[in-house]
C-alpha cells in the first residue's frame, strides 16, 4: 500500500510505501487449508519521543480450515480471521472507500482470534456463527468471549442481503 500527503499550507509532501503483506496458502488435503498473512506497517512513533517511523509485523490472519468428509457444504475454521460482518475491509486493497466510517472504527470489530462455523444449505443462502475472545486483540484480557452469527441470502445474482449479530 502506498501513501502520498500533501500539505496546502506548507506545501509539504511525502510518498510512502507505507504497508506489505505476504501471504500463504497450503492445501494440506481434500479436506484441510491453511492460510496465513503477515503485514508489516511503518507506523509514526511518539512525537515526544523525537517522532521517528518505526516498523510494525503482526500476523493479520491465521487459518485452519476443515471441510467434514461428505459436508462440502459446512466448514469449521479456528484462527485469526476477518470478522464476516460488514462490508468494510480493515485491508487497504481490499476496502474501495477513501474514507473509513464511525462503525468501522468505534463500533464494528475487524479481527477476532477463535472459531468460525459455516453451512450453506442451498446456492442462496449461507449461515456464518463464531465464537472468539473478543474485539481486535491478539489475547483478549476479558473474561468473557464474544459471540456472533450472520445469515446471509442471494435474492438475485446482482445483490446480497446479510443480517448479523454480536453478543460479548
């Protein structure tokens, strides 16, 4: 991900690569994935510190998929995954909106470490549950845990409906 800045007033500006992400796959058999991605991120440190960039890695996902012999239909995941709610993407490329919203940042999680459900019971419709340790933490320090389910239908090959819910 790149990023350009400029400043009217001062007429500073700046060009950054400012993120990197790779990413891997591996089909292990019929039945079991796994994916992984690792970003790194220049991130400005403490300006009262001096100000300098500093570099950030964190493991953005980390999946274990299985698919149950004979229930191609249902699957069960366990990792650090993209909460499957929302149209909003915390994935610079993958989020087409130049400007984030209030939900995405105040009120929405992106990320949870736990594990996802799905069952698609016909071409029009899929159920998603999961079940995590809380909101955008690598090690939730509640007590508690969180969660979700959504359902999702295709009315029409040009549109798709989804209703969700948390709970934690």
């Amino acid at each position: 991900v790149g990023n350009y800045s400029y400043a009217g007033r001062s007429h500073d500006n700046s060009f950054a690569a400012s993120k990197l992400a790779l990413s891997l796959f591996r089909e292990m058999s019929d039945h079991v994935w796994v994916f992984g991605q690792l970003t790194t991120a220049l991130a400005e440190g403490d300006s009262a510190a001096g100000g300098d960039i500093a570099t950030e890695i964190e493991i953005d996902n980390l999946i274990v998929n299985w698919i149950p012999p004979g229930l191609t239909s249902t699957s069960l995941s366990a990792g650090r995954f993209d909460v499957p709610i929302g149209f909003e993407r915390d994935d610079e490329p993958l989020n087409l909106q130049p400007t984030r919203t209030f939900n995405a940042d105040l009120a929405r999680p992106t990320k949870m470490v736990g594990v996802v459900g799905r069952w698609v019971p016909g071409p029009g419709a899929e159920v998603t549950a999961f079940l995590s340790n809380g909101w955008d933490a690598q090690l939730s320090p509640n007590h508690g845990k969180t969660g979700g389910l959504r359902i999702g239908v295709l009315p029409s090959a040009n549109s798709s409906l989804g209703l969700a819910g948390l709970y934690g």
